[in-house]
C-alpha cells in the first residue's frame, strides 16, 4: 500500500466509534483495523477520506507515561484537517446529520470559497471548503482588508 507524503495520526477516545463516524460523515473508506493484543482498544486504524489517507488508534495513556492526548484531554485540538469538496453544501449537511458540531458556519468567504468548520464527536477540527471563485491577487488583497 503507498502513503501520501504526510499523513495525519490521531488519537481517539473511541476509535472503534470513529470509523463508525467518519464513514457515516465524510464517506470515509476503513483500509485497515488492528486491534492491541488482549486488548478491545484499538491500536492502529487506516483510512481514507477523500482520497487522502488518515490514521488513528485509541488513546493509550497507560502505555504512554500516563497523559492523555484526545482533544478532550488537552482542551480541545489546535489543528484542523482540511476538506476540499466538490459539493460542500451537500458534504457539510452530510458530516452535521451524522454528528459533526459547526464552530464556523458555512458560507461564502472572502477568498473565494465556500468554507466552514466542524468538530467531531471526538475532539478533532475539521474545515470544508468548496472553490466558487478565482480571485486575482489584487482582488484578494481588496477582499481581505474589506473583511479584517
């Protein structure tokens, strides 16, 4: 199996019920599922989001000094993973039906794009974006000072 050049690893609360959520939200495909050796946890899980590869496991705090690294444990999660959709109406109504929590709307941004974020059950950011339209660099730079 090849990889892409970077690929996120997350931790999970619950990876067993982020498969679960990622197939229902983002139609996600599960490329593999390993769990630890007489453990239900599960230590490694591949998958594929949009053609992109993302991979996860349970959090395993007892085997790593005893800290906890969910986003729940740490107060949230300073990164968010980027989208881009064909369709982000229908991709955004799909992720919040299944349980994504908006912490930016949808809508048409300034740069061009019809852009929002979402949280998922587990802590993690996403963002979903759609290119509506091409700015040039001056229109760019006009839109972006109208908006700050």
């Amino acid at each position: 199996m090849s990889y892409q050049t970077v690929t996120p690893y997350l931790v999970m609360s619950d990876a067993a019920a982020a498969i679960d959520f990622y197939k229902k939200a983002f139609g996600a495909e599960e490329l593999a599922r390993h769990a630890a050796p007489g453990d239900t946890r599960l230590m490694h899980v591949h998958m594929r989001v949009l053609g992109s590869d993302v991979m996860f496991s349970d959090d395993f705090a007892d085997k790593m000094g005893g800290k906890s690294k969910t986003p729940q444990a740490l107060g949230g999660s300073p990164v968010t993973l980027h989208l881009q959709v064909e369709d982000a109406n229908a991709f955004w109504d799909r992720a919040v039906g299944a349980g994504a929590k908006v912490t930016m709307p949808l809508k048409d941004q300034f740069w061009g794009d019809r852009y929002g974020q979402l949280e998922d059950p587990f802590g993690h950011q996403w963002s979903v974006g759609q290119k509506i339209k091409t700015l040039t660099k001056e229109e760019l730079e006009a839109a972006a000072k109208a908006a700050f």
